[in-house]
C-alpha cells in the first residue's frame, strides 16, 4: 500500500450536486479541515452558464460519463443512453435545470417507512435554506438561499395555448408547483439567474474555494475505500499517473452519485458476495443491498407538427439563431435561457389518489432522438410523459474490478403492471389535451406515436419502443432500518464506521419529479448531521 499522501477531518467522493454542497457546509466554520475529490475536470466550457447549451453537453464526453443502459426485453432490447455529469458541478453542469421538490406525501413515505426525520416537516428547512427564490417568500418558500430560483421568463403563445387547453379540459392552472399543492399546469422553475445556469459548483463551491480549509482534486479517480477492520480510514485514488491514498480522521462522505457510489462500494468490498466474488474482489463487508432499488423515471415524448414557425426547430436556424445569439448576449434572454422544460403539468391518471402521478415537460420544438436531441427541420412541439413513482426496481453492480470500467446498468423499466397502466394513461391524457380548441391555431398533426396508436397495447408498444431515462437514477444504496438498507436514517453505512453516504442513491423510494432539488436537501441535511456528530 502506498504511503499516506495527506490527512483531513472529512474526504468528501464526488465533485457533484451533493458533493459541493458538503463540501460548503462542512468548510463554513473553518474548524475542520476538508477534501474533496472529483473524477472530472472543472467546468470550463462556454455552453455550461448558457441555459441552452444543455443539449451541447448532453453528448460531451469531457462533462458526461455517457453511461448506457444493458439491452432489456421490456424495452425492445434497446440500449438507452443514461447521462451522468462528469466535473466539479456533477449533473448540474448538463441537466435541464428544473427544480421539483415533489410531493410531502414523498417524504412522509420515507418517515413512515422507517427513516425516521425524513418527513416533508422535517426536511422543509434544508429546502428553505436552499433557495432563493423569485417568487413571494412564504412559510413554504424562501429568498436569501445560495441557489436562485427563478420561473422560466419566456412565455411563446404556443405555451400560453398549451397551458390555456390543459384548464380547457378540467385541470387548474398553477404558478408553483413547489408550493401548496403540485397538480396542474404553468412554467418551470429552474436554477438560473440573469439568464445564466447557477450549478451547484456556481452557487455553493465557488464561495468556499478560497477557504484555507479546502483542498480539491480534480481528475482524482477514487479506487476504493480503505477499511480497517470494519472501520473507513480513508480512499486510495489516482491522480494523473499517481496512486495515492488520503486519510480521513473523521469521515468518509459518498456523493458519487447512484451509478457511482455502489460500484465505489462494490469495489472497495463492500456489497452483495456473491457479486463480489465474481469481480474477484475479497469480502470486507457484507451488505446485499448495495446496488439494488434502482429507481429512474421513465419518459416518453410525444411529437406534433405545428401549422406556424414558431418552435425552436427553425428559429434554432441560420439568421433567426444569429439574431437569439445577438439578443441573449445583450439580454440575457430569449430562446438561449431555455432549458429542458418550458411549460409543466401535474396530473392524476384516476380518482382517489392523494396527488398528481403523472408529470408533463411540454416544450415548442421536437426531435427524433431523445439522447441526441437533433431537433427536427419542421416546425415541432414534444409533450414529455412521466410517470411519477415508479413501482419497478432495477440494478446498478460493478462488472469488472478495473474502476474505470462503467457498471452495468439494468433499470427494468415497465416491470410493475401499475407503471404500464399510468404511462398509458398519462400519455392518452396529453393527447386529450393537445386535441382542445385553444392548441386549434398551433396543433397540424401528430407525428408519434401518430393517429394509429388506439388501443392500449398500441400506446404501451410507443413506450416500450421509444421511452428512455429521464435521467433521475436513485436508490441504490437506500436508507432504511432493515436488513437490505445500504444506509441507515443518519445516512451511515450499515455495520461500516466513519463512512457516510449522501447522495440520489440513499432515496429509499421515487421523489415525485425532477430528483436534483431532493439532491440538495439531502446533502444540506446530511451536513447538518455530520456536523452534530462532530460537535459531541
């Protein structure tokens, strides 16, 4: 074994979402001395702080991992792109930006699940403490946060007609859907100001860079976890051509996302032995539910011609995007401070449910290929469907003891006849809202699935043919106080001391929408327990 190259309180794995904001949090008060370690590099590309230039990023490897999923007969064998941010901002460096709590009834799943100081009051603080929002400060929502909030600022007619035909056919419309309650349709929230994507590395990393308790290594692969008995010392990680080993005196924090973090664990001898064995990596640990409880949303995007150039296809084009560029450089806005999701909507599929289990991301443009998002030359609109709390699990393992060498991943999508009957209906749903008099000027034909698709073995063939990831992988080292939990409610690694995990993949179970504001809450509340621990 190498010798220590240097000794720190707290060695945070993974420069993500999570990761900056531990690292934050854990710097502030100067008293402990904190590493940070990321894979990737540090975000440097022009696309990064222009909203827009998610779909730039979505295909680079130098910010994304381009994981893949394995080929699935739910999914016609298809292998679907599965995006991982790669660099010190993780995921928030390429996502969409959108900003979704989800549901209390979520969190007080969790609570009542066993994960005792997880309910919607007890985690509602770390959300306040989060953002600053633009919209009015109530007992819900807050200003003053490190993370800006702001509601998409661009209001196209053709979104206006959209949310006008959802209140044509019965559903409210509603401007915070973090706030009251979820259900109905109105604009995105997203984590911008001025115009400009705030990630995480923006918002919480930058202010703590110049703390002289902070040290951070980019292009610094983790290898493993060093044990000493059932005790973490620290990580061994390569760093150019060097292996180098860190030690931790307090704690090892996990924050390598829900791919990365149980592959970490796995390798590091920790996991399910059966899987160890077969990677050839020696026992150190038993714990079988390492990498099990893949939770991810699964998407499906409708596509309609539209009768006016009013969409993104032909205004992301020649003259018209010289004259975007031109405004958003003076500006600050238009087209340029679009991300994934213009306008959104919150449905429930039937009667007696306690919220919305269905979410749209209704966007004036359209393309053929989700995971390359070429847009198409005609002028286009997409309804993204989604179901909310997907009742299929899959798996995220190690495959080979090279760490450099991506997992396998099998989200076994469509598994539970419950997913199949709510992305059914979800999708009927859109369609029956897009049919409503106020889309009449906007609405030419639907393109896919396309008038044939009737019945519902025709809409759940789309789905299985062409839905992927929505890109919110989680669960896989999930909290909890039986025998599979990975974790237990402190977010502390079951029978292992001085190890932590704080990250998507401690989610026990699906947060109703878009995972990255979940991300942040739970990293602020895991600083906060790690934090009383150290003061004891």
């Amino acid at each position: 074994m190498k010798a220590v190259a240097e000794t720190f309180d707290y060695i945070i794995v993974g420069g993500g979402n999570a990761g900056c904001v531990l690292t934050n949090r854990l710097t502030e008060s100067g008293r402990h001395s904190v590493l940070l370690l990321e894979a990737g590099g540090v975000g440097r590309s022009p696309w990064i702080g222009i909203p827009a230039g998610f779909s730039k990023l979505l295909v680079d490897p130098t910010y994304n991992w381009r994981f893949k999923s394995e080929p699935e007969e739910a999914t016609k064998n298809r292998v679907i792109a599965v995006p991982r941010g790669k660099g010190l901002g993780g995921s928030t460096l390429i996502n969409g930006m959108i900003y979704v709590r989800g549901q209390p009834r979520d969190y007080d799943g969790w609570a009542q699940a066993g994960c005792r100081g997880w309910s919607f009051d007890d985690v509602l603080p770390f959300f306040r403490r989060i953002e600053d929002y633009d919209g009015p400060a109530n007992d819900l929502r807050a200003h003053g946060g490190l993370l800006p909030l702001s509601t998409v600022a661009l209001r196209p007619k053709i979104g206006e007609a959209f949310i006008r035909a959802a209140e044509e056919a019965g559903y409210a419309r509603n401007p915070d859907y973090n706030g009251e309650s979820q259900d109905g349709f109105g604009y995105y929230q997203v984590n911008q100001r001025g115009g400009r994507r705030v990630s995480a590395a923006e918002a919480y990393l930058k202010p703590a860079m110049k703390r002289p308790n902070l040290s951070v290594r980019t292009g610094a692969h983790v290898l493993s976890v060093d044990l000493d008995g059932k005790r973490a010392t620290g990580v061994t990680a390569r760093i150019g051509d060097a292996k180098l080993r860190f030690k931790a005196r307090a704690e090892v924090i996990l924050a390598a996302g829900a791919a990365q973090t149980p592959q970490l664990l796995e390798l590091s001898g920790i996991g399910n032995p059966a899987i160890l064995q077969n990677l050839g990596v020696a026992v150190a640990h038993a714990l079988p539910g390492v990498g099990e409880n893949y939770i991810d949303h699964f998407c499906t995007r409708m596509n309609w011609r539209v009768k006016r150039p009013v969409t993104l296809n032909e205004q992301t084009r020649g003259v018209k995007l010289a004259m975007a560029v031109a405004q958003y450089a003076a500006t600050r806005r238009g087209i340029l401070t679009l991300g994934t999701g213009l306008v959104h909507g919150f449905v429930r599929t039937r009667e007696g449910l306690e919220g919305p289990d269905v979410q749209y991301f209704f966007m004036h443009a359209s393309y053929a290929n989700a995971a390359e998002r070429v847009l198409d030359r005609k002028p286009g609109m997409t309804i993204g469907v989604t179901q909310l709390r997907p009742q299929s699990r899959g798996t995220i393992h190690a495959v080979s003891p090279d760490p450099l060498a991506a997992p396998s991943i099998r989200p076994n999508f469509l598994a539970e006849e419950e997913d199949r009957r709510v992305m059914v209906e979800g999708m009927k749903i859109a369609r029956h809202i897009v049919e409503q008099a106020p889309m009449d000027a906007f609405r030419d034909m639907e393109t896919s699935p396309g008038p044939d698709c009737r019945t519902d073995a025709d809409w759940l063939d789309f789905a299985r043919s062409n839905g992927q990831t929505i890109y919110h992988i989680c669960g896989t080292c999930r909290m909890g106080t039986d025998e599979k939990a990975v974790a237990d409610p402190t977010l502390k690694l079951r029978g292992i001391e001085g190890l932590r995990i704080a990250d998507a993949s401690i989610m026990p179970k699906m947060v109703s929408g878009n995972t990255q504001a979940a991300v942040f809450m739970i990293a602020e509340k895991a600083a906060d327990m790690i934090l009383a621990d150290a003061a004891k």
